[in-house]
C-alpha cells in the first residue's frame, strides 16, 4: 500500500494594525506636532491632527504646510518622534492579549502600519509587544501587499483604510471602535465583524478558529 499523504493545515497569520489599533498614539502625536510648529514658527491645530489618525503623515501636514515643504516636514517629524512621542504612547486595551491570543492558538501575529516603520519598531519595543513581524509604511490598500505576503488571514484595524486593505488581501476584516471610525461606518465600508477594542478579540478568536477548520 502507498503512503498517505499529510495534510499540513495553515498557520493562523493574524495582522494587526497599530495606530489606534494595538496603542493609543493621540498623546506621543500630539506632543510631536506641538514640537514641530514650535519648531518650524508654523500653526498646526495637534488637536483636530489627532482625531483623523490612520492615513499616512504626508496627508496630515499638507494640511499645514506648501506642498513642496511637506517632504522636508515629514523627515523633521519622524526625526523628533522617537523622543517626544515613544514613552508619551500607551498600548490599547488587550493589546497585549489580543497577540498573546493568536499565539495560543498556534498562530503568528503580524503587524502592518502606515507609520513610519523605525518608529513602528520603537513602539512595539518600548510597549513589550512582541510581533513576528512589522511592516510599515503601508496604506489602506498598499497593506494587501503585506497581508499576501505574509499569508494573513485576517487584518485587525480600526480606519476604514485598514477594511479596505483587508478586503483587498482576500483577509477577514475585524475592525475595533477605537480610532477615527465608528461602527457604522466601519461596516459600511465592508468590516466583516465590528468589535468595541481588543478586549473582545481573544473570545471572537476562540469562536472563530473552530469555525475556520469546520
């Protein structure tokens, strides 16, 4: 008789999103855009800046500054971060909780992000989030790109922008209601669930794995 062939399941690749997702980065974002008008002699209303958290820097400054300085902005901006915005940046809720989740079930946890991936780095690292891998400098659906790559099956995020990205990977949308976005406009914008922060994901995770291997 010939051998049986094994099957070898994939492994669970969850993707999170980090703005707003696994940190609450209004207070270090804040500090940085009073920083940078401080510096630069130039008006930037941080407050409002931080209530439309998710698209890349350059979508924020050109709100503030020529479009041909924006560049030159951004570069000073991320120079400045890692002092002013790092320690001043707490996680979420169950961040921690949510990749210990997939851990235990046997899966790998991902992180893609818009932010400028160094200081993406510098988060996760002063937080003691521990992610198999961090990706940055992806938008919306740019970050199909590395949800593919890395065979992610679901993407967590918190922006309509980060539904878009999961939608266009082929990935399980998860958003949570911790960002710029709220519940309708996340579902309109094709979320497969809607969950209040991460505190919630680790019992959607355990329903959900049975399912997936039904």
């Amino acid at each position: 008789m010939g051998r049986m062939a094994l099957t070898t399941a994939p492994v669970l690749t969850v993707g999170f999103d980090l703005d707003m997702t696994l940190i609450d980065s209004r207070p270090g974002i804040r500090a940085c855009y009073t920083a940078l008008a401080e510096r630069t002699g130039t008006y930037i209303d941080a407050d409002l800046a931080v209530t439309r958290l998710g698209p890349p820097l350059a979508e924020e400054l050109v709100n503030w500054f020529p479009a041909a300085e924006v560049p030159a902005m951004a570069d000073l901006y991320r120079e400045m971060y890692p002092a002013i915005a790092v320690g001043a940046t707490p996680a979420l809720p169950g961040a921690r909780e949510a990749i210990e989740a997939v851990r235990a079930a046997g899966g790998r946890a991902i992180v893609v992000t818009a932010k400028y991936e160094p200081n993406a780095l510098l988060h996760l690292e002063h937080l003691r989030i521990d992610a198999d891998e961090v990706i940055g400098d992806l938008w919306a659906e740019q970050k199909a790109r590395a949800l593919r790559a890395h065979g992610a099956g679901v993407y967590v995020g918190d922006h309509v922008g980060d539904v878009r990205g999961a939608r266009t990977a082929g990935a399980l949308s998860v958003a949570v209601v911790t960002g710029p976005c709220g519940t309708e406009e996340l579902r309109e914008a094709g979320a497969d669930v809607v969950l209040p922060d991460l505190t919630h994901f680790p019992r959607w995770l355990s329903a959900y794995r049975p399912a997936a291997r039904a």
